[in-house]
C-alpha cells in the first residue's frame, strides 16, 4: 500500500524551514482562525490571505504546483460536505465562502506541514502541553504507518495470488481477513516493542 | 465525516474543542491509574493499524467502496478509554499528513469521531451484550455498535454544522443520518468480521469475558461514559429538537384561527397540508425513521452473529467466555 503522505519539500535551507517549528503551528492556528472567521461577503481578506501564502511558499521554494496537487486531492471531500449548504436560501453565497476559507486553510496546512519535520512539530505539541501518551502514540504511529501499510500490502498480494475466485463476497471476507491478520500481527509487534524497550531500561 | 476547516464557526469550534479536550483528559487519567497490557507500544501500534486499516478499500456497488471507522472495534478490543485516545491521534495524523479534517477543526472531529462514536459504541456493546451467550453475544453486540457508533458521530456532526450556520439542521440532519444510517451497514460488517476472524485465530486477544463481579463493574462504567457522552451530544442537539409543535402552529390554535386558515385556502396547494416530507411533522418521522433503521441494523446484526458464529455456538461459548 502506497501512502500518499505529506512531506517535506522545498528548499530546507530557507528561512521559513528553519523557523521554530512552535511559532509555525501557532502563526498557521491562527491564520486559519482569522480567515475562518472573517466575514464572507468581503473579498480583500481571502486576497490577502492567498497573497501570505504564495509569498510564503516562495520564500519556502515549494512549487505551486505541489501546493495544487495536494489541495485538489483534499478538494472532493472539503466540496462534498459544502454541498449541504447549497440546499438553502442563499446558499450560493455560503457554499463558496465556505469552499473559499477552507481551501486556504488546507492550502495553510499543507504548508506548515511541507516546510516542517514531523518530530519538530511533535515537540512542539510536547511544549504545548499534549499529554505524553498522546505525543508518544502519535511518535510511534508516524514510526510504525509504513511498515504496517508494507506488510498489507504482501498480505494482500499474497492473498491475491492464492485466490482464484472473485466476486465481492470474497473480497469483504478477505480483506477482514487481512485487517484481522494486521491487528495480531500489530499487537505481536507491541509486545516486542515493549520488551525491547523494558530491556533497554524505559520505565513508566 | 470529517469536517474541514471554514465549516464551523469560532463558537461551535471552542464548545467543541473543549468538550473534546474533557472527554480526551478523563481517558488519559484512566489509562494511568489503568494501563493496557504493553502499555504504551500497544496504544501506538493500535493506533497505527486503525490509521492502515481505514486504508483498506472495501468494494460497494459499482466503482464506489467503503472503508472502516474502526472507534468501536478498537472500544471493544482495547477497552474505551484506549479507543479515545487511539481515535484522537488517527485524527491528528490525518489531519497533519493528509490535510483530512482541519487543523482548528481538529476538536471537532475528534468530539464526533474519537469521543461519541467509540464511548457511545461501547455503552450499547456493554448493554446488548449479554442477550447472547459467548461469542455470538459479542458479534451481535459489536455489530449493532458500529452501526449506531456512525449513526450517533454523523447526528453530532450534523448538529455541529447546523450550529454554525453552514447548513439547516433540517437539511443537515436527514442528509448526514441517512446516508450514514447505510454506511453504519458497511462498519458493522467490517467490524464483525474482523472481530470474528481475530477471535477465530488468537481469541486470547481479546479481553476474556469477565468474571460475574468485574463484568457488571465493567458494564456500568461504559453506561455511565455513554450518559455522560449523552449529555454532551444532547446539548448541541436541544437547540433544534423540539418536540412541540410549531410555534405558530400552536399561536394558531389558541387564536381560534387555526380552522379559518384550513377552510379559505389562499391558493390550491398540489399538496394537502402535511404530506410533504420534511413540512411539519420532520422531528416525529425523522425519529420514526430512525427507530425503523436502529430495528434493521439489530436484524442485521443478529443474522450477522449467527452465520459467523459455529454451528451451535457450544465451542464458541467455550472459547470466548
């Protein structure tokens, strides 16, 4: 299984990569706070709004380009749930207010996120005051997604090899069968985890 | 159901934000006086597969398919407090890797998907499961779950939409709970067949059915989560679930000019006065509809436990009790 993840692009040498990564996540709070709740019918706001963002992804060297891609990959589900909107009087003008702020805030996000380290923004999470369970399942879920995504997809490749019948029976039960084998596999490898990780003196 | 930045207004968000933060603290206090076996590791790598598995494509009709949800899945097998936390970091990490779900929504989301789906999930597990015996009890129970699990996080969502303004609750409500109300069929059935495919192989993960004292201990502490959860989602519904009549309805009748309105119709209406869907009487047929849908997914569930049980149930209720 291919994870389409985000990562870090542009030029890491820039400016805005080597800024903090807690003033990164606080500024882009912000700057989706502010245009969340800006009023609709004025068009300057959402201006100057994409007009901080390309300067910033400039400064960043990140492509347009990438920042399109990603953006239209979010689009179905952000235009999905807009669609209820449409469904009122006056809903015209709410639908795109809605579609307008919240593509700036992904376009926001996508930004913090291709222009920071994952274990930066977790310390940056860690200084405000996430608790350490959280932080620490979030740390090891980053560490473990690709090599559990790995091992569905040999699951599933060798499932499919042995498997002459189709149809979409077979498939569901299949693929619970997969899901099923995942989670023993994943619980067998927190059980290794935690071992190695008693044995190497971690405590509680 | 995850709701994007730029839908919900700053209030919605800061109500949402802070229940979501209550809900996720009394987890976190929990798993410390209570920690799972493997600790730490066990909720990671928990969390990491829920993330995988709600990447496995499940074919529906056409070129369309579904996936799990997994808030009651991973409720039953780890217990809810787990699936809280579990829940809340998928979302994080959808939200920081995929752009899914917003960053200042994020309390939202995990109000609906990480809180009301697997607390409300859990309580209506523990309450349904001892109808049955032995595994089959806990199949019915788990899949009847799932799908009120979707039901109830897609009633929170629609709630927290129409409180910001970004569509009717009367719009918003039949629209999300309907769809829904099918998609919770799909999340039942992953659920179950998961569940039965681990408890076929390593029934020894999942938790053993507890002794006499601890099982009814265990049961009200899910019942007192899903009331205090309950309450919580009830708030964000009162404002728009009246059960009384309409307002000038009511102002009709008591002025006496109720029958005068009736008898002097201003123009032909196509439609005799209460029969367009959604007019009047929405409130009672949505929670007819509901009833209706709650009665279904039951059968369901039960059909469901019955044919991925063993044949009479004697080895099943051996193994898992």
């Amino acid at each position: 299984m291919r994870l389409e993840l985000l990562e870090r692009r542009g030029d890491p040498a820039s400016p805005v990569h080597q800024a903090p990564a807690l003033g990164k996540l606080l500024l882009t709070l912000l700057f989706i706070g502010v245009v969340v709740s800006s009023p609709s019918r004025n068009p300057i706001l959402p201006a100057a709004a994409l007009l901080t963002i390309t300067l910033v992804a400039a400064v960043a060297r990140i492509s347009p380009g990438h920042l399109i891609r990603k953006l239209v990959s979010v689009e179905p589900f952000v235009v999905s749930v807009a669609l209820l909107s449409l469904l009122q009087p006056g809903g015209v003008a709410i639908f795109l207010s809605m579609v307008i702020k919240s593509s700036l805030s992904v376009l926001a996000m996508i930004l913090l996120v291709s222009t920071t380290r994952f274990g930066d923004l977790l310390r940056a999470l860690r200084r405000l005051r996430l608790p350490g369970i959280m932080v620490m399942t979030l740390a090891l879920m980053h560490r473990y997604i690709a090599v559990l995504g790995d091992e569905t997809e040999r699951m599933r490749r060798a499932r499919a090899s042995r498997t002459l019948v189709r149809g979409r029976r077979r498939a569901w039960s299949d693929l619970a069968a997969v899901a099923a084998r995942l989670f023993i596999r994943s619980s067998e490898r927190a059980e290794r985890i935690y071992h190695a990780m008693c044995a190497r003196g971690w405590r509680t | 159901m995850h709701i994007p930045d730029g839908f919900l207004d700053l209030k919605t968000t800061a109500v949402a934000g802070a229940l979501s933060a209550t809900g996720l603290a009394a987890a976190l206090r929990r798993i410390r006086t209570h920690p799972p076996v493997r600790r730490e590791p066990m909720i990671g790598l928990a969390a990491a597969f829920i993330f995988v598995a709600q990447m496995l494509n499940f074919p529906v009709l056409g070129g369309t398919s579904g996936h799990l949800i997994g808030g009651v899945l991973a409720a039953v097998v780890l217990g809810p407090e787990v699936a809280v936390v579990v829940m809340s970091c998928v979302l994080i990490l959808q939200c920081l890797l995929f752009a899914d779900g917003g960053l200042l929504a994020l309390g939202a989301n995990i109000w609906n998907l990480a809180i009301v789906a697997p607390t409300l999930g859990y309580a209506i597990h523990a309450l349904t499961r001892r109808l049955l015996p032995g595994l089959r009890g806990r199949l019915l129970a788990t899949a009847f779950a799932a799908w009120c699990s979707v039901v109830f996080a897609s009633i929170s969502c629609a709630a927290l939409l129409a409180l910001s303004g970004a569509a009717p609750w009367r719009i918003t409500l039949p629209a999300m709970v309907s769809v829904h109300m099918v998609i919770g069929f799909g999340e039942a059935l992953i659920t179950a067949l998961v569940l039965a495919a681990v408890a076929r192989t390593r029934p020894e993960l999942l938790p053993e059915g507890e002794s006499e004292r601890a099982g009814a201990d265990d049961t009200r502490r899910a019942i007192g989560y899903g009331l205090a959860v309950a309450c919580g989602l009830a708030a964000f519904v009162a404002p728009f679930a009246s059960p009384l009549p309409d307002g000038l309805e009511r102002v009709a009748e008591r002025l006496g000019f109720a029958d005068r309105a009736a008898t002097t119709p201003l123009h032909n209406s196509p439609f005799p006065d209460y029969l367009i869907p959604g007019a009047n009487w929405s409130a009672l047929s949505t929670v007819i509809a509901g009833l209706a849908g709650a009665a279904v997914a039951f059968a369901f569930a039960y059909l469901l436990a019955r044919m991925l049980t063993p044949r009479s149930g004697s080895r099943s209720a051996r193994d898992s009790v």
